[in-house]
RNA sequence: GUGGCUGUAGCUCAGUUGGUUAGAGCAUCGGCUUGUGGUGCCGAGGGUCGGGGGUUCAAAUCCCCUCAGCCACCCCA
C-alpha cells in the first residue's frame, strides 16, 4: 500500500497506549528493584553470533524469524529477538564472572519477523529479569516470585495460572530424550507431517502439538518426570516446596518444554486464555547451558520475559494522565506576565500547559479537553490589580489569587 | 512461511439484483455567545470506497493480482 503506511508489524505508540505500557513496564522496573534486580540495557542489536550460537543449527528461528541484516563493513547484525541472548553476551563481555550472583533487569523493543496478530507485533516490547550465577533453586524460587509479584501488582494474576515444570539436568534429560525418539520411531505412521519433521531436531516439542494424532501419541509417551535422576528430583521437589512456602499456586504441567539444549531444571509460564491462542504472559526457565553454548564458561542462569503489549491488554485502562493547569493570557502585556506565571509553575513542578490560540471560548474548551483541572486566565483586569482568575473545571467556580500566591494556592491542584 | 475472514470519512458502521452527486452517529471546525468549557440549536469541512488491473454503457458492489488488519497453524529463542 502507500508508503504512508508503517512497515507491517510495527505501529505507533500514541499518548494513551503509550502511558499504559509505560506503567506496565515501570511496575516491572519497580517490582524487580524490590528484589535486589539492577536494571541494564544490552544494545538493540548484536552479531548475528550471539543469537545464531544460542539456537544451534538452521531452525526456524534462524532462518525464518529474525531480522538480519548486513551493515557496512560486511557483518552479519541481528535485531534482538529477545533480551536473554544479549544480557549473556553483556555478562561475558564485561567480565561479571567477578561480581556473581547478578541479577538484571531489561526493558525495550525486541524483534521477530512473524505473521503478526493483535499484541503480536514484529516490533514489540519485553521485560526481562535473570539471574546470573546461582546453580541453587533458590534462585528458581525468586525468580516466579518476582514475576507472580509483578503479576498480582498488575492486577491481571488471577486471569492467569502458573503453570510449571521440569527438564531436569543434563543427563536425565539425554537419557530421556533416546527413549522418547525410540518411543516415537515406533509410531512415526501416526505423527503429523510437522511432528515428523521435531521428531529428530526436537522431539519435546511434540508434546506441545495440537494434532489430534499427535496427541493420541503423546498420551501414552514417556515422560520426563518419571525419567529424573536423584538430583533432578531433589531440585524439583526444593523449587516446589520454596513455592509453597510464598503462597504462590501453580500446576505441574508435564507437557510444557523447551526445546534447546542449553534448558535444564526448572521451565514455567503464566498462561492465560483471555489473549486468544497465544497463552503464555510470562515465560521463562533456567539455562545452565547457555554462557558454555555461546563459547564461554559455563555459568548458571534463570530468567523469564513477558510482552509489554499483551500485557497492557490484559490490565486494558491506562492510568490517568497527570493533573494539568493550563494558563491563559489575553493580551500582549498579558502574555508576557502569562509566560512567567507559567514558568513558576512548572519550576514549582506542576504540569502546565499555556492556551494561545483562539478566542476566550475556544482556549477554555481546549484545556478542558486536555483535562484541566483548573485555568488561569490573567488579562487586562486582572492585571491592574495583579491578580490571577483561577477557574476550578470541574464546579466552575472563580477566585482573584494575587500572582505572588498562585504557586501556593495551585498546589492543591498538583 | 501456510490457510480462513475482513478492508467505505479521524473513529464505529450503513450502502438494495451493478444504476444519478457514496450516507449516518461520534469527533473536528464555524456560528448562536466581542473575557468563559461540559448540555442545547444551526451550519460547514472532511472519502484515491486499501492499491493496481480487468469485465461492463455503467463497479464501493462482479473477477484477478497485490497490500494491510484480524483469526488459526508453523514457530515461540
């Protein structure tokens, strides 16, 4: 269509929308601080690397799901697809080893090259919080607390259940994963087209399906829970216990995965069905692999990331904007004394807007639009006596305030 | 990337079997009101009917292509 139009996938934030997600995002910013969590912000982009190495091979999301791009000096660059990837680089980079346990919070934009879908954008916003270090799932307990808690302060936790699970370690996990493929080879005749092709590269994923053949397969699988060593178990049943111990619900969900190698122990979403088929609000796991998968030491790491605008959805009215006073100077010599007076305001630290244009009629019906609470009107009259007309919108009513006592008698309306 | 549904004014939507100059509500602007908002009355502006092509004497309406939105799938790092 007409290049007047965004780029699908992408679109623009206007002053409600924008006010709403913000205060999503600053919630999370608060809640984690609570926590101990320090917010960062890796770059937009990074190589290519950094993304590709995490995911292995030539999947889907390589391929098919990322913003590449080539910059001048030859580099492959990616747009971030997610924040993980990149605090994982940051944490290397730096030389954090030193200084764990870390423990980060990130916000901003992120980047997927997807069919798009109401709150499922090609740009769209996260927030993200990991915790670098802590081989212990005490770590694993914190993390949920912190995205219930951010959850509960939203408003939207009860239109969500917690659901959790377990990948195990490294070992169980392998162990399993033969006895699955050796399950599923039996039975290939009544996988779908798409299952056959996870059946080598991510055989777990197919428990996720939602073919009714695939399913009927399932049904009868394996599953990892019955195939965790001793330690697994212990970690598991500690994350449960810490979870019990907060008060925070949730249900085990065997059938809820990760396909990447780097995946271990602990794996959960906040899933909702108000957003359509896409359930998952907040999502994430623990990712001992990762740092030793990206080519660095191995490092311990759990983390989740939620949608800013799904989200919003969810908690649906914007908080209100904040009180505004809108000045009105009739007059050039008015307008000059209405500038100050403006400027004192603000310095006083209300918000303040000047009304210029138009007639007395025109300028009142404006600030009421913008949702003044009150007007000050300063013109001839009440120059000559040096005095404001301030008008309360809301019953109308006028009082003469001597312009040296304005800041004072506005504070009220702050 | 695959499939289905939908695109008419800033927004929500009418628009008959293809037939004059495409309508309404809300919003905007102007007036009733020369320094006073919300309700009222009067009036005005605003449309490449998503875009391109085709059929036809005639297309918002039928056909093809394309773009976008929505829904589901794939994917979900």
């Amino acid at each position: 269509m007409s290049s007047l139009q965004p780029v699908r996938g992408t679109h623009d934030i206007l002053p409600d929308d924008f006010r709403l997600q913000k205060s999503v995002a600053d919630c999370a910013a608060e809640i984690a601080g609570r926590y101990g969590f320090k917010e960062i912000t890796p770059p937009v982009f990074e190589f290519t690397e950094v993304f590709a190495r995490t995911l292995g091979d030539t999947s889907d999301i390589v391929t098919k799901e990322m913003y590449t791009f080539e910059d001048r000096g030859g580099d492959s660059i990616t747009l971030r697809p997610e924040f993980t990837a990149g605090i994982a680089r940051a944490f290397m980079s730096n030389g954090l080893a030193q200084e764990i346990p870390c423990k980060f919070f990130c916000r901003g934009p992120v980047f997927r090259h997807e069919r798009p879908q109401k709150g499922r954008l090609r740009q769209f916003h996260q927030v993200d919080v990991e915790i670098i270090g802590v081989p212990g799932p005490l770590a694993d307990i914190e993390v949920i607390a912190v995205g219930a808690h951010f959850l509960e302060t939203l408003g939207v936790l009860g239109d969500a259940v917690l659901q959790l699970n377990t990948l195990g370690d490294t070992e169980s996990r392998l162990a399993y994963r033969e006895k699955l493929i050796g399950y599923l080879e039996g039975h290939k005749g009544d996988l779908s087209e798409d299952s056959l092709a996870r059946l080598q590269k991510n055989p777990l994923r197919i428990f996720d399906s939602k073919d009714h053949g695939d399913q009927a397969v399932m049904a009868d699988a394996p599953l990892l829970g019955d195939h965790l060593n001793d330690h697994s178990n212990e970690f598991f049943t500690h994350v449960r216990d810490g979870l019990d111990a907060l008060g925070i619900a949730y249900e085990i969900n065997s059938r809820l995965v990760r396909g990447l190698d780097y995946y271990c122990h602990t794996a959960f979403e906040f899933v909702t069905d108000t957003l359509g088929a896409q359930g998952a609000v907040l999502a994430g796991g623990r990712y001992d692999g990762l740092m030793e998968q990206m080519g660095g030491r191995a490092m311990p790491g759990i983390g989740w990331a939620a949608g800013v605008e799904r989200l919003s959805m969810m908690v649906g009215e914007a908080p209100a904007a904040p009180n505004l006073i809108v000045v009105i100077p009739l007059g050039d010599v008015a307008e000059r004394e209405g500038l100050k007076v403006t400027q004192q305001l603000r310095h006083a630290g209300l918000v303040v807007e000047m009304g210029y244009s138009g007639n007395m009629k025109k300028r009142i019906n404006r600030a009421n639009k913008a949702g003044a609470g009150a007007v000050v009107i300063i013109g001839e009259d009440e120059l000559t006596k040096g005095v404001a007309t301030v008008r309360n919108m809301e019953t109308g009513e006028q009082t003469e305030i001597a312009l040296d006592a304005l800041v004072d008698h506005l504070a009220a309306y702050r």
